[in-house]
C-alpha cells in the first residue's frame, strides 16, 4: 500500500516535471515541424497588468492557431526587463516569445540599457491605447491647472511602472516644464493602484483600459488624457494637445520573439496572431479596453513602427 | 447582516451543485499537489490552472481557482514536517518547530496540529471576510511601502534572535541570504548585480534552490555522515495519528488568535501574501508567545503560528480583490485574472452588479477548507507510515525530489548544480552550527524587503525617518529593533553580573 503510495505520488512527480520541462533546450532543426511543444509566454509584468491580460486574451486563440500550448508566465521587475532577460536566455528557437510594451521599449533611450533593440523580433503589436493621469476621486486635485498649481508648491508623487518607462517620460517631461513631479516605481499593478487610491501617491499614469474597473466603480478619473483628439468615451476630461502639451506617447503591447529565430517561425506566430486580431471577440475586447480599433500591426510593419515610437520617445526624453 | 447570510445561504447553494463541487474537489486536489512539489510554487500552480477555466463558467472557474488557492497554502507542510523539504516558501516556518517534533516521534501529532491550524485560520478569516469585508478593507489603503518595509523587517530581525544560535552567527547566515539575494537585475533600477556576464545569474538565483538545498539536501548530508539508521524512530508505530484534544487546543487558543489575526492582515495589504504572512506570524508568537523560549525546540505553538497565519491570509486577501479589485497576493491577482477574461470587474459596484458569484467565492472557501481538512486527515494517516520505511531509502527519495523541484523552476541544469552546492552550504552550516534558517529567510524577504525600501526612499525625498515617523511602521520598527538589540543588552548585563560575583 506504502509503496504503491509512494510510486504513484512519485510518478505524478514527474509526469509534472516533464510538462513543465516542456520548453527546456531541446535542439531544434530547421526541419521540424514549427510548433511541435509547448511555447513559453513571458509576460515581464505582475498578473493583472495590462501586458497580463492582453497575452491572457490571446493565448486561448494562439493554441488554437499553432495547436500547441503557451503556458503564461508572469516574470514581474525592472520595468519588464527581468522577464525580458528571461526570454532572450532562452535558445532563438520560437519556442520562448514575450510581451514588450513601450514602457520597456522606452529604456532603449539609454544607451547602458544590457539588451538592444536588435536582439528581439517583433512578431506583431497588438494593442495600441491611449494613456492618462488619474487621480482618486475624492482628491483635491480636481482639474490639471489644480495640478499645476500644486506641483509648483509641492513635489506631487507619481505612480509609474518604473523608471526610464513610457510613463517616467511623461513625467520627465513636466518636469522640463517646471512642474515638480516624483516618479515612484510600482512595478506589480496592484501596489500602483493601492498607492493612488490610499493616498500614497497624487497621481497615477496608466491606460485608460487597464482601470477600467476603478474608473466604473467611481474610485479614481482621468485628470488629462494623452492624445491629440479628446476621447469619445471621456469627451469631458481635456487631452494633452489642448493644453499645449505635444506628448502623446502611444502606449502599446507588442508580441517578439528572439532575434535569430528563424523569419518563417516568426511568421508562423505573426500570421496567427493576425488571425486571432481578426477576430470579433479580440476587437470588442479592443473596444472595452477604450484601445485603438486599428491597434495591430503585423511583422512586416512592427519593425518600422517601433524605430518610429521609438524615436518619438527619444524626442521628449531628458539630453544627457 | 441577514441579507449577508441569505446570500451567503444562495452561495453554497452554487458551491453544492454537483459540478461546482466536483471543480472544487479538483482544486483542492490539484493545490495539494502544487504545495507538495517544492518545485512548483502556489502562485505558479494558480497561474498553470488559469487557461484551463477559459472555457468554463465564471462561477466553477472561480471556484476551482479559490480552492486552489485554499489547499495551497496547507499541504507544503507536510513535507516540512515529514522530510524537511518545505514544499512553498510558506511552509519554511513550519518546519523549524514541526520537524523536530517529527523527530522526536510526534509525526503525527505535528501534522495534526498542521490540519488544526489550517482549519482554525482559515474559518475565522473566512467569517471576517464575509461579515467585515468592507470595513476591514479600508485597512488594505492605509498600508503603503513603508508599511511593507516595516513588516519584512520585523519578519527578518525576529528569527534571527531566535533559537539557541549565537546572534553573531545568525546574523552572519542572515546577511549571506540577503547578499544571494541581490544576485540579478535589480528591480528597481535594472542594474545587473553579480551577473559576471553569465545569462542564468542574471536571471537571479532562485530562492527555491536555496531553500530546498539548504534544508532538504543539508538534511540528507548530514545523515550520510552520521549514518543511516535502518529503521528509524521506533516510537512512530505505536503513536497512533490523532488530532490534538479541545483542551490542548484551548490552553493555546491565543496562539491561534495571533496567527489569525496577522494572516488577515498580512493578507489585505497588497504587498504581501501567505509567505510573509507565515513568517511574520511565527516572529510574533516567538516575541510575545507563553512559550517562546521554547520556539524552534518543536513545541505546537511553532506550527500554530505560520499554518493558522497562513490559511487566514486567503481571507483576508480576497477581501480587498472584492470590495476594491485589489488582490491582496499574487494568486488573488490570477484570480482577478480569471474574472477580467470572464468580463467581470470585481470593485465597490461588484457586491450590486454580481453578488451571486461573489457569494459562491466565499462559500467556496469554508467547504474548501472543510474539504482540505478531511482529505488532510485520511491522508495524514498514510504519509506518517512513511517515517518506518528505512531512512535511507527515505533519503533517496527527499533528494529526488529536490533535484525534480530545482529543474522544474527554471527548466535548467544549473539550477540544479545550485541546488547541490545550496545543499553542501546547508551541510557546512549545521555542521559548524551555523544556522540555515537567517540564510534562507533572507533569500526569501531579501527582494520584497529591497524594493519596499527602494520605493520608499524613492517615494520620501530619500528620508530614512519615514520608517519611523509613520504610526504604523514606526511601531513595527521600534518593536523589531528592540528584538534585535534586547540579546545584547541581555548578554552586556549578564557578563556585568558574572564580572561583580567574581569579584
């Protein structure tokens, strides 16, 4: 009995050793048939953050396109470069592919950042939003020229991803405009949203989308929204443009791949990400997250798309 | 307050439907084994169970995720206590008094009390979620990063003056886990820290293969050098598995009031979740515990503490998930997860809009835990038979387990040669009483604690008197500093009245 116990637990053991051993670094040929195991799927940023939900969203219909698995794993730290370290470790076979947001695209700026821009491949962008600062809605703050006026008595606290991000930008640039904002990194999102509906912070950037639920649930509201044209949904909060303010740093979530995989394994996930773009549940998703409708960007143009981001970033970002 | 009840009433009607209970049979199942396996964390688990709900109703998938969440946080204890192989970072505390207890014999009684604590920890905080969720939540705000700073603190400085170990040297074993801890990229700035140019060290060391070395493998070695016994404890056969009496459990109820209370508080604030939750409530029971002088000897209070703190944390993190769609740990944020895919936005306005699915969750975690129990119960019967197979064969086993628990982190051989050399570091440590448990706390507190401190300083202008000006975390760090220096106050008086006397 004992030992049939014991064999049995042991055998569960490594039934589960070897599904997790799945992406392991196994020699792959060209040859191979592409997918034929498990992919892995690095999301560099805590469950619950918009880079979670979108590879969660996704991954359901990329098994049914590729017929394989993608076990999602959230590698959370150093605004998505942890997680991103952890996808370009692993062999340039198309079996490890991560999410890349512009927040960690953003650190590209500067030139000590470990990785370069050439070391990943996009494979697709996938979602594209507009961001804003919020503030809780029982704060003082009730308009952004009441920002204004307190950022130049007080330094105003700014929950961001973490530095050098998309949203470290934005608040490097008010900076450079006189205001005195403090970016305060919180890379899980549940920290971030703690901090601004405690009071531990003033303001927060983020998406529209990925507050969705605060912003229903009456407990925080957009302050400024950044984009050139204000937002149907929102029609009554001012963008960025309006009040002379040119930065509109778009925020989007890309899907790569190590750089060195080969372009026909690279289009195989590109081609079925587009298809998975295609479809209607993944464009009301699209709508209810207040994201572009005409977000994707497939292979082909992902690469011009994010020199061109990229470059917008630099644009605003500190000289050094 | 009757409207609670009729819908909590409506609730377990949803949880007693045949397919629901059987989603939630299969969760508790399914977390038992996650614990177990050393390799695969609580949070990990949740996170493989995720995709498997896509398709399934938003009530089942709710429940199969909560009852995971539930037994999770139980069964890694008894690997702690039965082979010294804590099966998640929250059973480390479990196995300082729990595996001495299995030691001297009382296998059973120690995984009795294991079940116990779980089944106390988890209904109190089960109830306060309930009936306090919107009250008790507010408390989740008024912690921020100094708070959390504060807490991992207190965690850190009350196990190391613990035990009969020198505090010179535990501190030394402390700060050689905070120093492994730093390996990587920092989390805040992106620097690489002893990397040497090598992919994996970048990546960080896992605190994984230093526990599971460190204890699991220092245990095997340092039975190698004293000799297998053939059949080891003699005693186990004649102790019959049993649950500790009600008067045993009532002479200790205060330990059970603190264990509990810490977990649903541990379990609120979002920075942390069952892990602190257990350490910290071991810290205070070997503070402020009738007997904690006797902590780390194998005494019930040890297993006490961290299991009912534990349970209770799942309370009282899904209180703030509800009532504010924050999770309060990181397997609350896939269970926040799992609600975004199925369109449902847990907040203030969720209790109007879906109190139904609501309302299953709660239920689901008291029959969870009712079910944990009984499962815990007939298996804990078995699992003590393990102790008269000879030791040896014993210890094959609990280094199989390690090496597949060191691989399927990280599906890397490398971290299975960390695990060795974790293993041969854990060895040298006992040998030269050294103790493990400050290496391995830091390994573990090391990071939350790191970038709590690096957000606050960052938050406050680089204040460093914000830990002690704020109510909370100053009273926290006034509390943990005096553990650490009270020892030395102990030993400067003592050395004072032995140089009077000879006199």
């Amino acid at each position: 009995m004992i030992t049939r116990l014991l064999n049995s637990k042991s055998i569960a053991v490594q039934l589960l050793a070897l599904l997790a051993a799945g992406g392991a670094t196994a020699t792959a040929t060209a040859q191979e048939k592409y997918p034929s195991r498990p992919i892995e799927f690095v999301v560099p940023w805590g469950p619950g953050g918009g880079a979670d939900q979108l590879a969660r969203k996704i991954a359901p219909g990329l098994e049914k396109e590729l017929k394989v698995s993608l076990p999602v794993i959230n590698v959370a730290g150093a605004t998505g470069q942890t997680g991103l370290t952890k996808m370009l470790t692993s062999p340039a076979d198309g079996y490890s592919i991560s999410v890349l947001i512009a927040d960690t695209l953003a650190l590209q700026i500067d030139p000590a950042t470990k990785w370069k821009i050439t070391d990943i491949v996009p494979a697709a962008v996938m979602i594209q939003q507009p961001s804003a600062f919020f503030v809780a809605e029982n704060s003082p703050l009730k308009t952004w020229k009441d920002v204004e006026a307190e950022a130049k008595k007080r330094p105003l606290k700014v929950g961001v991803t973490g530095f050098g991000s998309a949203d470290d930008l934005h608040v490097l640039y008010f900076n450079g405009k006189g205001l005195q904002l403090t970016s305060v990194p919180f890379p899980k999102p549940s920290e971030r949203y703690t901090a601004i509906l405690g009071g531990h912070a003033d303001l927060l950037y983020e998406q529209l989308g990925d507050v969705k639920s605060f912003l229903d649930g009456k407990q925080m509201r957009p302050i400024v929204i950044f984009a050139e044209t204000r937002f149907p949904a929102f029609g009554n909060v001012p963008v960025s443009h309006e009040l002379g303010h040119k930065i509109a740093i778009s925020q989007f979530r890309a899907i790569v791949m190590k750089s060195g995989s080969d372009a026909a394994r690279v289009k195989a996930v590109s081609d079925a990400l587009a298809r998975v773009a295609a479809t209607d549940d993944y464009k009301a998703w699209l709508k209810d997250q207040y994201a572009d409708e005409k977000s994707f960007v497939g292979a082909d143009g992902a690469v011009a798309f994010m020199k061109q981001e990229l470059d917008i970033m630099r644009q605003y970002a500190p000289k050094k | 307050m009757d409207g609670t009840l009729q819908q909590l009433a409506v609730g377990f009607g949803h949880v007693f439907e045949p397919v629901n209970l059987m989603f939630l049979v299969i969760g508790i199942v399914l977390g038992l084994l996650v614990a177990v396996l050393p390799g695969l964390t609580l949070v990990m688990g949740v996170v493989l169970a995720l995709p498997f709900t896509y398709n399934m109703h938003v009530i089942p998938a709710i429940i199969l995720l909560t009852a995971m969440y539930v037994s999770g946080t139980y069964a890694g204890a008894w690997t702690s206590i039965l082979f010294r192989v804590p099966g998640e970072p929250i059973d480390v505390p479990l196995l300082w008094d729990g595996y001495p207890m299995a030691r001297k014999g009382d296998a059973a009684q120690a995984l009795g009390w294991t079940l116990v604590s779980a089944l106390a920890g988890g209904l109190v905080a089960a109830t306060v979620m309930v009936l306090l969720a919107k009250p008790v939540a507010k408390i989740a705000l008024t912690f921020s990063t100094p708070e959390y700073f504060a807490i991992l603190f207190f965690g850190l400085a009350s196990v190391v003056s613990l035990g009969g170990a020198s505090l010179a040297n535990s501190l030394i074993s402390l700060f050689a886990g905070l120093l492994i801890a730093t390996v990587g990229v920092d989390d805040t700035y992106g620097a690489h820290r002893f990397t040497f140019g090598v992919p994996l060290l970048s990546d960080g060391i896992d605190y994984l293969v230093v526990m599971v070395g460190a204890y699991g493998l220092g245990e095997v070695f340092l039975r190698l050098e004293q000799g297998f016994k053939s059949a080891p404890l003699e005693a186990v056969k004649e102790i019959k598995t049993r649950l500790p009496s009600l008067s045993e459990i009532w002479s200790r109820k205060m330990t059970f009031v603190r264990g509990s209370l810490a977990g649903i508080i541990i379990g609120l604030v979002p920075g942390a979740g069952a892990t602190v939750a257990s350490f910290l409530s071991y810290g205070i029971e070997s503070q402020y515990g009738k007997r904690r002088k006797e902590m780390g000897t194998g005494i019930a209070e040890g297993i006490i503490a961290p299991q009912t703190a534990a349970t209770a944390s799942v309370g009282g993190a899904i209180i703030p998930l509800v009532t504010m769609g924050i999770p309060g740990s990181g397997a609350t944020a896939i269970i926040l997860g799992a609600f975004l895919l199925h369109g449902l936005q847990p907040g203030p306005q969720v209790f109007a809009t879906s109190s139904n699915i609501i309302y299953a969750m709660f239920a689901s975690v008291f029959v969870g835990i009712i079910i944990m129990c009984v499962i815990g119960y007939f298996a804990t019967k078995y699992m003590v038979k393990v102790l008269e197979f000879p030791e040896v064969i014993v210890s094959a086993y609990v280094v199989m387990c390690c090496i597949l628990g060191a691989f399927a982190a990280r599906n890397n051989l490398t971290d299975v040669w960390l695990l060795v050399i974790f293993g041969v570091i854990g060895y040298l440590f006992e040998r030269f009483r050294f103790p493990v448990t400050p290496l391995v706390l830091g390994v573990i507190l090391g990071p939350l604690a790191e970038s709590a401190f690096m957000t606050t300083m960052i938050s406050f202008g680089n204040d460093w008197t914000i830990f002690f000006s704020r109510p909370i975390s100053g009273t926290l760090m006034a509390v943990a500093i005096f553990t650490l220096i009270y020892p030395v106050i102990r030993h400067m008086r003592h050395q004072r009245k032995t140089l009077k006397s000879s006199k």
